[in-house]
C-alpha cells in the first residue's frame, strides 16, 4: 500500500498502523517511605494503610469505568512506577493486576513490570504477584556503596540489595532490572566502576543507568544552590558514562537506548512504547498517557483523585477523559506527534525508522528537517544506516543538543 501522501489528522496517522500498534498501561503508585534527596517525582509517605487502600479502589474504579478505550485491542504491557509501588504491598498489587484482567484483553505475551524498592521487594510481596503473571522487576539499586546510598537519601543498604535480589530471582521472576546513578558529588570513576562490578554479581538482565541532575525542588538542588554541593566535573562524567558503555558491552548487554542496556531480548517493551511514541492508558494521581492523538495527565492532587473517585462510583456514564481528573490534554496535530516521534525515538540506538515515519506521517524526516540532518550529518552527530536515522556515539552525551532542533 503507498501511503505517500499527507494525512491530516492524528487519527488518520493511528489508524494508517490501526490495531497492530501497541498499547500499553501504566500505573502511578505516588507512596514512598521517605523522599530521596535528588528526587523531583510525585510521591510521599502513606499516612496510614487507609490511605493506600482509598488510593486502590480509586484507580480500580478509574480502570473499570475505561472499559471502552481499549475495544479490539490488546495490552502487550503493564507498568506499575512510582513513587515505590511495591510499598503498598502485593494483595493491593494483585487487586489492580485482577481488575486490569476483567477490563482489558490482554495480550498472550504482555510484559508485566513492577517498580520495587530493595526494602520492600521481598518473597511475600512477590507470592501475590507471580501466580498473577508478574514477568519483569525494575529495582532501584542506585549505588552499590552504603555510604553514597546515605548521601541519595536512600532508606536501603547494600545488604538490603542482595536480599532482594534473591528474592526477586527465588520467585522465578524472568526479567530482572536494576537502575543506577552515576556522578554522584566526590564520585571517583573507579568507584562508579566498582558499583558497576558489584552489580554484575548481582547478574541483572537489564540496567538502567542515568547520570545525576540537580532538579529544582530537590534537596540537592537547594545545597548546589547554597554553594554546598557540586556536581562532578563534565570530564569526569563523561568518562563514566564511556565506561559504563564499554563495561557492559563487555559483559553482553545490548545498548539500546542512551540510558538503557539490555541482555538479549530483554528490553523494556513498555520503555519502548514511550520511546516510539505508540499508545499507553494511564491510571492514577500524576500519571501520564497517550491515546487516540491525545496527550495528558491526570491531576498529581492524591486526595481529588481519590475522592472523585468515590463520590462517582455508581455513575454510568463516567469516563476515562473526565474533565474534572485531568491536569492536562492537548490533541496533537500530525506535525507536532512527528516531531515528538523524532525526539524521543532518536533516544534509542537504533534510531528512528525512516520507513515506519513516512507510514505514519506520510513524508520523510529529511523532507522536513533537510537543513538541521545535513548539519548534523556533517558534523558526524547523525547518521543514517539503512532504513534507521540515529545518533552517532559522539552525539549521545550530548542528545539535548540535536533533539531540540525536532522541535518544531
Ligand atoms: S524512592 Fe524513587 S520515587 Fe521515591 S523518593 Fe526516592 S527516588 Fe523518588
């Protein structure tokens, strides 16, 4: 079929792909037992088990009242993040995965994550959660070191890790992540290195590696303001960030992603979803989704969530866009779901499918962006191999650089 030609809406570009394109779910669990010091993300201590409880049945009635969003199409991913969702425990977790299962159809193979924090990933938790089908853990690991751990504001130690991790593969869990940070104020590149070396012991089949910002908001934010603390020279950082490339590559892992490394096959697929720019539902205070065009979130306001949900309850005719539950939602024209397929997928090693963009979109991204992929082209920041437009290595410490020029 030639689809060489201009579409003019976003519902015409879904649906040139129609059901084949994946959905995904995500879930926002905005509980953490104490707030880490560099984190800028909606979350904060459960008041009490009341409160998680009111928080569950709230997105259950969110998810049912959203049965028709997903007619003839299947979930191939389900995303519980956070915050730290495996605090609020695995008979909550098993109610919202059974609710998801009586609402959606749900794909032979879907990929089941679960964001887990080491003081709460234990045998218990995971007794509920893999008769279930639960296939994928992200743990959040961050240091191998009990002394940078304090610094991030952690509330687990190294001990606490290696627990966990036996817990999570004693469970049978197949696919088992972990996420770290890097460039940590005083870090040395040998000590970074020695958190990589320990982690491998640990024999993850997926990383998650990002170097350390200072976001507004955050304590580490305030001290870098006061002077107090100083991030790590950018020679430093980058020579982390080359080791962590090489080491890994070393050990068998796939880079497919600036911050991602995988062993065969065990990509995120749901990452994915968000990185190619296909479609996501998403429940909870703060979370965010994408869906026929229309990017938005829902209100970060726990308690409004939470009581709109209950005083609707009964209502027929609720639905999953209410209005009064929404902090954002913007129907993106064709140009700017192009640009953001661009920006996001130039993320991945791979790249961005120059076939694929032109089914969707009807035109080439060199018949939009001629001048600025010449430029870069030139300048050995992209490059194109086969059908893929990608990053050169030399362009992924400085992404931000050449992704902005998909802007518009
Ligand atoms: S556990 Fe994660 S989400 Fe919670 S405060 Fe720490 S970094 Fe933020």
């Amino acid at each position: 079929m030639n689809h060489n030609f201009p579409i003019k809406s976003m519902q015409e570009a879904v649906m040139r792909e129609g059901c084949a394109v994946k959905l995904g779910l995500y879930i926002h669990i905005p509980f953490c037992r104490s707030k880490c010091s560099y984190c800028a993300f909606v979350s904060a201590a459960p008041r009490d088990d009341q409160e998680m409880d009111r928080y569950v049945n709230a997105v259950m009635t969110h998810i049912r009242a959203s049965s028709n969003m997903a007619r003839n199409r299947e979930l191939s991913t389900i995303f519980f993040g956070g915050g730290t969702p495996s605090l609020i425990g695995g008979k909550r977790l098993a109610l919202l995965l059974e609710c998801i299962f009586e609402t959606f159809s749900i794909a032979d193979n879907v990929e089941i994550t679960l964001e887990a924090n080491p003081e709460s990933a234990t045998a218990e938790l995971f007794q509920h959660l893999t008769p279930l089908g639960l296939n994928r853990v992200s743990l959040g690991v961050q240091s191998m070191h009990d002394e940078e751990l304090k610094q991030l504001g952690r509330i687990h130690s190294v001990a606490t890790v290696e627990r966990a991790a036996s817990a999570i593969r004693e469970a049978g869990i197949p696919n088992v992540s972990m996420d770290l940070i890097f460039a940590l104020p005083g870090q040395t590149v040998r000590r970074w290195e020695d958190t990589l070396q320990k982690i491998l012991r640990l024999t993850p089949d997926h990383l998650s590696v990002y170097g350390l910002s200072f976001e507004e908001g955050t304590l580490f934010h305030r001290l870098n303001q006061k002077g107090r603390l100083e991030p790590v020279l950018d020679e430093t950082y980058v020579r982390m960030y080359n080791r962590t490339r090489d080491l890994l590559t070393t050990y068998g892992f796939w880079h497919y992603e600036i911050s991602n490394w995988s062993r065969p096959d065990r990509e995120c697929r749901h990452n994915l979803i968000y990185w190619n720019q296909d479609e996501y539902l998403a429940f909870g205070a703060a979370a965010h989704g994408l869906f026929d065009g229309i990017r938005h979130a829902f209100i970060s306001e726990k308690e409004t969530y939470v009581r709109f949900h209950e005083q609707h309850q009964k209502q027929r005719d609720r639905l999953y866009f209410n209005p009064e539950l929404l902090a954002e939602y913007k129907r993106l024209d064709v140009e700017e779901m192009a640009s953001d397929v661009m920006i996001y997928g130039l993320r991945l090693i791979k790249g961005v499918s120059i076939d694929r963009f032109i089914n969707r979109f009807g035109y080439s991204p060199r018949d939009r962006w001629q001048e600025a992929i010449d430029k870069f082209e030139r300048q050995n920041l992209l490059e194109q191999k086969e059908e893929y437009l990608r990053l050169t290595p030399q362009a992924l410490l400085i992404s931000n650089e050449v992704l902005q020029y998909f802007l518009d």
